[in-house]
C-alpha cells in the first residue's frame, strides 16, 4: 500500500467510525429530552428511568465522538497539509462555530447528567433540549466545511494562491444548506432506526413497558425522517446536478451526454467500455430528476477528462446501496404509521419487531455510502476544481503505520462501546425484572 492510498483508507476509516458517533450525538438527546417531558407529562416512572438510560448512552457516545472528531482534526494537518495551507483561512469559521457548540453541548449534557435533583424540573428538561439543539448545530457547522470543499467559494484563486478570502460566503457556499439538512434527517432516520431495533429485540425476550415505550419515541424521529429523506434527497441531488455534474453522473453511471437520460436501477459499470450491464432503466427519469423535465440535457462522463473521472463503480453501487435502503426505511416507516393510527395490533406482532432489529444496522450502512458518494464522488479533486487530492498529500513516509494504528485502535474502541452498552441494558434489565 503506498503512501497515498493510505493517507485515504485512514481519513475514510476514521470518518467512517466518527460519523455514527456523530449522528447519535445530533439525535439521542432529543430522544431523552422527549422521554423526560412524557414523564413531566404522565408522572409514569417508566419514561424517567427511559430518560436516565438514554441520558447514559447520551454520554458514552459523546464522550467517544469527541475523541474521534478531535482525531479527524490532526489527520487534515497531518495527511493532507497542502489542503489545510490553502483551506484553513477561508473555511475555518464553521469549524469554530462547531467548537463553541460542542462546548454548549458539553455544558448542558452536565448539568443533565448531574443535575436530576439539584435543578428546577422544568429547568433540567430544558438542559437537555439544549443538548439536542446544540448537537444538531454542531453537525451542520462541520457538514457546511465539507460542502466548501464540493462547491468552493468565499475567495479568489489565482496563480495557485487564494486572495479576497470571504469567511461568510465560505461558510454559507452553495452546497451547505442541501448537504446539511439531507444529513441532519439522515442522522434522525439512522438513530431512530438503531434504538428501535435494539429495543425492539429486548421486547421479544421480555416483554417490558420501558422497551415498548422506547420503541415509540424513537419509530416516531425515525419514520418522520424516512418520509422526509427522499424530498432531501431529491432536492440534494438538483445541487450536485449544478454544481458537480461528474459526480452525478459517477453515481448514476451516466457515461454518455444525453437528453431524456434514463434513470438507472443496479447495474453493474462497465468503465472500459463505458455501459452498465444489467441494470434496469427508466428513460427520461434521471433528467427529471436532475433538473425536473424530462427532456432535459444531463451532463455526461464524457464531457470530462479520464483522469478526472470519479470511481464510477464505487460511488454508483453507494449510491445505489443508499437509495435502497432508503426505500426500505421508508416501508417500515409506512407499517409504523398505519400501526399507529389503524392497525395497531400489527405492532405486537413478532415479525414487526423482528423487521425492526432487522433494520437496526440499515440506516447507518446508508449514512455510510452516502459520505462515499459524497467523498468518492468528488474526487480527484480535495477542493473541488482547485486542488487535486494526491497534490495535497503529506510527504511523510510511513502512513501506512499509522492507518494500522488507527484502525486496530478503532476496533479496540468499538468492542469497549459496546460492552459498555450492554452493561448499562443489563442494569435496567435487571432493575425492572426484580421489581416483576
């Protein structure tokens, strides 16, 4: 493995452990704080136990998200420092709008934990909801970096030097606001999904309230954001049509320029030959899609240069991956809908809860492949149409060491999340079997 494609598996490793991390933190508090206000609500123990437990994961997960955010900082100066030479001045405003709300985050996650009977009841609720709100603005902050590097602006590039740098118009590029919010609902839909998955197969071995319960507030964040995805989704795509037309048409491997561009459905990329076999297609569907007529132009691969085509197989089977999981999210969703308002001897039933821990990885699989469309996609450009990534690479030897590092640390990590996950279910689980 040479230096380069190292440098790349430990930036993609180490995002792909911290945006999980990431995720729960923008999602659970909200998970808590709504827990906490049912029991404010009912005066129903359940929902404060449900709120304690939560609020205990909620810590765990930030705890070990700040380590890991905190990795990826050192890792854009350690491997990519002709990035950060030219980057740093113009988009490093979010990243300090990212840091002031980390530390609200951290302040107001505090007082929740240690604050149960030494605050208001009101005022400890609230302290949770700033959590929330403060975790949310914290992911948008770091997602409005990443979309500067796909739609650069806030400056003027000349002789390979960047002049008049605009912070603010950095900050609030074109490609912040689509990326953002398909990201914050990603975030909820991937939570949502998770928690009720792993609730729902406690509850197939004992029947307790508290999972029931759990079940419920989190299928309500999750379906509300499986619904809401694919109109992000959509609206996320328009942009990439605009600014980055390579990368769409890497991710729908759309070789040829055409009108009436069919929409394609699997497949399998032929990039030598520049087809895709086996794929099922939707003609008209992908320029409707991209710039809502069906007779519209989309731009090929072909109107770029070779070296500067993204991995087309990787970005359309992620992109692919993500869509089809979206649609099944989507489905459950639907169930959980109708269960709710109609047929809700359906939400007892054992295949339901069966299909919900089924679906307990999905939503994370799709954040996934969406940050490598995303980040494949773009490439080989670190900024888009400014600076190519190998032309930023660290000339330090021996990054091969370091991913190994990282990586077997990672897995170290993982293992201890986890046990320290089930201990706390074992706690609750033994509290409330005690009590009958």
């Amino acid at each position: 493995m040479d230096t380069f494609m190292a440098a790349r598996m430990q930036m993609g490793v180490s995002l792909g452990f911290h945006i999980i991390f990431a995720c729960i933190g923008m999602v659970m508090p909200w998970f808590m704080f709504v827990a906490e206000w049912k029991w404010l609500r009912t005066n129903n123990p359940v929902y404060l136990d449900l709120a304690k437990a939560w609020s205990k994961g909620v810590a765990i997960f930030f705890a070990v998200g700040a380590v890991s955010g905190t990795v990826l900082s050192f890792e854009l100066g350690m491997l990519w420092p002709g990035f950060m030479e030219h980057a740093g001045p113009i988009f490093g405003m979010p990243f300090s709008w990212e840091g002031t709300a980390f530390f609200v985050e951290a302040i107001a996650l505090g007082l929740f934990l240690y604050g149960w009977k030494r605050l208001n009841k009101k005022v400890h609720l609230y302290t949770g909801l700033v959590v929330g709100i403060s975790g949310v603005l914290s992911g948008i902050f770091v997602v409005s970096a990443n979309a500067w590097m796909n739609a650069p602006a806030g400056f003027d590039w000349i002789d390979g030097q960047a002049f008049n740098i605009d912070p603010v118009k950095a900050m609030f590029n074109k490609a912040w606001f689509s990326q953002a919010h398909h990201m914050t609902i990603a975030a909820f839909s991937a939570t949502g999904f998770a928690v009720a998955g792993v609730h729902a197969i406690l509850y197939l071995k004992n029947k307790l309230e508290i999972h029931a319960k759990a079940i419920t507030i989190a299928l309500a964040f999750a379906s509300v954001a499986a619904i809401l995805q694919p109109v992000s989704g959509d609206l996320a795509a328009k942009n990439v049509a605009k600014l980055q037309p390579a990368k769409l048409a890497a991710f729908e491997s759309h070789f040829e320029t055409q009108t009436k561009a069919p929409l394609i459905i699997g497949g399998i990329p032929d990039v030598e030959n520049e087809t895709v076999k086996y794929a099922i297609k939707l003609p008209g569907f992908l320029s409707f899609l991209a710039h809502g007529d069906f007779n519209a132009e989309v731009i090929g691969l072909d109107q770029f240069p070779k070296e500067e085509w993204p991995p087309v197989p990787i970005t359309h089977y992620s992109f692919q991956i993500m869509v089809g999981i979206g649609t099944f999210l989507m489905l459950i969703a639907a169930i959980f809908l109708a269960g709710t308002f109609k047929y809700k001897h359906w939400l007892e039933k054992k295949w339901w809860l069966k299909m919900l821990f089924a679906a307990t990885p999905l939503g994370f699989i799709a954040v996934q492949a969406g940050w490598i469309v995303t980040e494949v996609g773009r490439q080989p450009w670190i900024i888009y149409g400014i600076i190519k990534t190998k032309d930023s690479l660290t000339p330090m030897p021996g990054i091969q060491y370091t991913f190994y590092t990282i990586s077997v640390v990672y897995l170290i990590l993982s293992f201890v999340v986890i046990w320290l996950l089930s201990r706390q279910i074992k706690v609750l689980h033994a509290k409330y079997l005690s009590n009958g």
